[in-house]
C-alpha cells in the first residue's frame, strides 16, 4: 500500500522515488471533487496514480500545487494526460512557468547537475488547463474544504492548504524538511529564498493553530505549532549566522563550519546523518544570496 489515512478526508501517497520511500509526500484531499497535492516530478507521478487507484479515485478536480520546483509540480502535466478532466491550481506567478517551463528547467539542470535527469521529462501545460489561486480562498470539495494561504519566503509561489475541519496543513516546503525518525526539521532555503517573506508566512500559519502539519519533505506530526515555532527559531538562527560570515568574508565552508558551532540543533543532527554538509551547501546560497541582496538594499537606501 502507498496510502495512508492522516485524519478525515487528508491521506498521504508515498510515491516512491527511483526505488526509494519517504523522498515527497504527495496528499490526497478526499471529497466529491478530489485534489492531489503536489504530484512530484514526472519520474514520481506513477506511483501517485497507483495511490489513487488504491483510494478508488477515478476523477480529480485539482492538481494542487505549493510551488513549481520540478520535485514537487514537474510531473503535474503527466497527471494531467491520465486525468484530463482536472485542472491545475497554483498561484498566480507559477502560471507562465508551467506554460513554459524552459527558464525552471535551465535553472534546475545549473543546480542540480546530473541530478536533474532523475526528475525525467518536463512539459509545458495547456494555459486552459492551470486555474490561479487567490489568497484565502475557499475551495469546495464536495464533502471536504480546503483554504488557500499563500505562502511566500521558500519560493515566490508558495501556497499552503489548510484543511479547517481537523486542522490539517498541507505546508510544501515553507515549513522545512521534517525527520520522522528524529523529529527534526532541517532548514529548505535555496536560492531565490526571502527570509523577511519566510518568517511572515510562519507566523501566519503559527496563527491558524493547526494540530496536524504535513510536509512534503517528509510526513506529518500531530504538534504541528510547537513544529512550526520551532522552524522559526531555526530559520532565524540560520539567517543571523549566515549573515554573520557573509560580513566576515567567509566561503561557504567557512559558514559551514560557522554554522556547527553556533546552532545545537544542527550539531544534534550531523549525530543522525552525516551527509548533512551536502544538503546544506544549497540552502546555505539561498541565505547568502539573500544577505548580499538586504545588504545592497540598505545601502540604496542610504545613498
């Protein structure tokens, strides 16, 4: 089974991922007019409609989307060619990327590398076929509801689902990766992040007070505020030190290292996964990216 029931009408579909669990969380709103949740890349989007089937789905109204990175909505037109009858729904600036998705592609392939060739093929979507989201709106499923938050800070197009009935979250990536085993969150900041936008979008979900958060990355927890004070601790913890070495003038392995000594959670962490240098680098551009960017800012200001 690649399902599973969270509560009510929220279930998780754990696709696998080039033979491996627990990569992306794909998640099923189970009404009269169901949604799937972000589908994942297009190497991923079998086993989320193999999930489907197992939840007796025939039809989909949505295909929702927290944000277009190819892991999350790069297999959305392939769900699409199984389920015609559905639309896509993301926010407004995600629309000319899933059109034409050539620039997210280019971008993905700089970053990733031969990586990138996992996520397999990337098309553009019929425009007819991709409906905007509108901040706060209120989507209904026949037999559940769904509120849109958009959610700014990881990605510009950044939307959460917010299922009120059982205060469920659907967060994508604004909430960081979550370790089921450890009950750790490590922070998701690569470049374009805006740290200002990324603690404003947690302290509007902070405000919901939802009792269940499902991450994309990966799985759901049931302290789902004391996980999302807790990210912005870190995020704010991350921000600081990175800031810091940018300063200095140090390299990123300079704030690698900075980094360990100054944030415990993080040294906690390297105790569980030793690779965690290869996860950081990225999110660590993504802080740098933004100082250097405040920093210019604050001195057009002064000029």
């Amino acid at each position: 089974m690649l399902t599973q029931q969270i509560l009510g009408p929220v279930y998780l579909i754990d696709s696998p991922y080039w033979g491996s669990q627990g990569v992306l969380g794909t998640y099923v709103v189970k009404g009269g007019e169901p949604m799937l949740i972000d589908p994942g890349p297009t190497s991923q989007v079998s086993g989320a409609l193999e999930g489907l089937r197992e939840l007796g789905i025939r039809q989909l109204r949505y295909v929702g989307l927290t944000h277009i990175h190819l892991d999350h909505g790069g297999g959305a037109w392939k769900v699409i060619e199984a389920h015609p009858e559905a639309d896509v729904y993301a926010h407004p600036k995600a629309v000319e990327h899933l059109v034409d998705p050539s620039r997210l592609a280019a971008s993905a392939k700089q970053f990733f590398g031969p990586a990138y060739e996992r996520y397999g093929e990337v098309r553009g979507l019929n425009p007819m076929k991709i409906q905007e989201s509108q901040d706060g709106e209120v989507l209904d499923l026949q037999g559940a509801t769904l509120k849109v938050i958009w959610t700014p800070g990881h990605a510009s197009h950044g939307q959460s689902f917010w299922e009120p009935d059982y205060r469920i979250i659907i967060l994508g990536d604004c909430g960081g990766s979550f370790s089921r085993r450890s009950g750790s969150i490590f922070p998701i900041t690569p470049p374009p992040f805006n740290l200002e936008r990324a603690l404003e979008t947690l302290d509007k979900l902070i405000a919901l007070r939802p009792e269940i958060i499902c991450y994309s990355h990966f799985g759901y927890s049931y302290d789902a505020v004391k996980k999302l004070v807790f990210y912005r601790g870190e995020l704010q913890t991350w921000g600081e030190v990175v800031g810091r070495g940018v300063k200095e003038g140090l390299d990123l392995n300079g704030i690698w290292e900075l980094l360990k000594e100054q944030d415990p959670i993080l040294r906690l962490s390297l105790d569980e996964d030793g690779n965690r240098r290869t996860t950081a680098i990225p999110n660590i551009i993504g802080l740098v990216e933004y100082t250097k960017w405040k920093l210019k800012e604050e001195v057009a200001k002064s000029s």
